[in-house]
C-alpha cells in the first residue's frame, strides 16, 4: 500500500521511470484487462535466461513455463537485448545434467536439498542476474534422492542423463508401478516407449513416498531393457 501511494504521489508532480517511452517499448508494464490505456503498477521483468529450446529441450511438452507461454504469452518475443550465454549440458553428477541457460533461478531444487532430502548439496552461487544453482566447492552432486530434482524443475534446465535425448513425452506411454528394486514399495510412473522402458517418475502416494523416489529407484530399473539371461547365452 505504501508503494501505490508513492508512486502515486510521484505521478502527480513528474511521469514515473516505468512509463517513460523506452520502458514502455520493451513491456515492463502489465496492460490493464479491460483497459489496455491504464497500466497496472507492477514492473513486469522480462526473462532473459530462457533461450528458445523447446524444440531441442528434454522438457518439451511437459514444461509449466512453455505451458503457459502457449497459454498466456504474446506470439513473438518482447525481449530485443542479447540473451545470455552460459555453459549447456553441465554434469552436476552422473545422473542429473544443468543446463544453466535455463535456469530461472526459482530456487526448488535448491530448496529440495535443504527441505527434502535433508543434504543441501546445492546453493545457489553469486547473485542477481549471474545466479546460479551448484554444488559446494563445485564437487559432484551427491545424494541418494538427486534425480527428484529433475522432476520439479519447472523448465529444463536439470535433465535426466539417462533420458536426455531418447524420446520426446509425447512418445511414451506410461502406466503405475511399484518400485521393485528398493524395499520400501516406492509408488512410480513406468514410462516406456513400445517394448523399452525408457525412464520412472515418482507417482504420489502420501502414506508411502509422498511423491519422491530414490536415485536406486529412478535409475535403477536399466536391467529391464537387457535381454533375458536365456536368451543371452543362446545368442552366444
Ligand atoms: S529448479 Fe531448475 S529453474 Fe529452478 S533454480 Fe533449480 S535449476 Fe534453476
């Protein structure tokens, strides 16, 4: 409230910074629904981390931010400054791949270390635009519950290792399982792509797994894509 005031009291002697022509031009105001001629007061900070990978992004097809750019964004780009460039395909460990282009620094898988998991592998390192998630000290990202950080990242900047590249959501069909590598009966999406199974997500079960699942879980299932034992002795 004291904000509106302010600004409203600075509007009446001179025009506020946001509504000079070049701020305008580049869209830092929202546009009022039913009145596209009375700005909100709400500075509006173009994202200029995200490149344009969704054609090429892991992400593709399941991802909140080009959900709701499809939804709710305009049909080309506001943003006219030159994109960042930052190292893409950065292996955090042997199962989870940054991507930091990415990043919109929103801080979950940071927060699942500390809040989930319990090991606070990752912080976030410099800050403001320069922001970034990693290790400490720049080791590997070791923990046994790394690969539930791949699923709530809201864009794709952390990938699977195992998955990246080999199929596209929309190619797979998935059906609930239960996990029968660890002892505990971990709820999970089985996702395969005709006879191969390609990945496992955690499937939500509050008095089991909440929605999480351990790295033996998520990446330890490989062995269904080996040919029987049988059969391998026969083709030698
Ligand atoms: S969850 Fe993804 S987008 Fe959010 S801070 Fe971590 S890497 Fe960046």
């Amino acid at each position: 409230m004291q904000t509106t005031g302010r600004l409203r009291s600075q509007n009446a002697k001179t025009p506020s910074r946001l509504h000079s022509p070049g701020r305008r031009q580049h869209g830092y105001l929202y546009r009022h629904r039913t009145n596209p001629q009375r700005p909100k007061r709400c500075p509006r900070i173009p994202p200029h981390q995200p490149p344009l990978d969704c054609p090429i992004c892991d992400r593709g097809g399941e991802c909140p931010l080009q959900n709701n750019t499809l939804a709710y964004g305009p049909s080309t780009s506001r943003f006219i400054e030159v994109k960042r460039h930052l190292p893409k395909a950065y292996p955090l460990s042997q199962y989870v791949t940054l991507d930091l282009e990415r990043c919109i620094q929103c801080g979950r898988c940071v927060r699942f270390t500390e809040e989930i998991s319990g090991d606070a592998q990752l912080a976030f390192r410099f800050r403001g635009a320069e922001m970034q998630p990693s290790t400490f000290q720049l080791t590997d990202f070791e923990s046994k519950f790394s690969g539930n950080v791949i699923e709530i990242c809201p864009v794709g900047a952390l990938t699977s290792a195992r998955y990246r590249f080999r199929a596209r959501p929309w190619d797979l069909e998935t059906k609930p399982g239960l996990c029968t590598v660890t002892p505990c009966g971990t709820n999970i999406w089985f996702d395969y792509r005709g006879s191969k199974f390609i990945r496992i997500n955690g499937r939500t079960n509050e008095a089991v797994n909440e929605e999480w699942t351990a790295d033996r879980c998520k990446f330890g299932h490989d062995f269904y894509n080996d040919p029987p034992a049988s059969l391998r002795q026969t083709s030698e």
